[in-house]
C-alpha cells in the first residue's frame, strides 16, 4: 500500500519537476530580452494630461452673447 501511494506521489511530481528548468528558461529569455525605453518616451509616458472635459471652461463667460458661450463650452464637454 506504502509503495503504491509513494509510486503516485513520484508520479504526480516528477512532471513538475522536469518542466520547472524550461519555464525559467522561458521566463528569463523576454526579461533579457526587454530594452530600456529612450528617457524621451519614458517622460510622455509619466505626464499626466488632464482631459479637455476636466479643465476649466469659465473663461468662455466673458463672450459677447450666449450663443459664442455655448460655442466656446461644447469643446469641454
């Protein structure tokens, strides 16, 4: 009974063990592969730009009439 259980642990592990070299092989390939960005793209990717709807439209207030108000606020919408 002992030999039987131990005959399918060894079983059950052995596959495991025999595909844990290629899976780090696997998983270090792409991180050596990997190139560090240009700082140029590393900068534009780390400035936040504030949506077009998020910014402050009462500037368009100071128009002539209501019709240039509305024409001036639709682009913050």
């Amino acid at each position: 009974m002992k030999k039987t259980i131990l005959a399918a642990a060894l079983a059950l592990v052995l596959p495991a063990l025999a595909q844990a070299p290629e899976q780090k092989a696997v998983a270090a390939q792409p991180v050596e592969a990997a190139k560090p960005a240009p700082k140029a793209k590393l900068a534009k990717a780390t400035r936040k730009t504030t949506a077009k709807r998020h910014q402050d439209a009462r500037h368009c207030l100071e128009r002539p009439n209501n019709d240039a108000i509305i024409r001036c606020a639709e682009e913050y919408l």
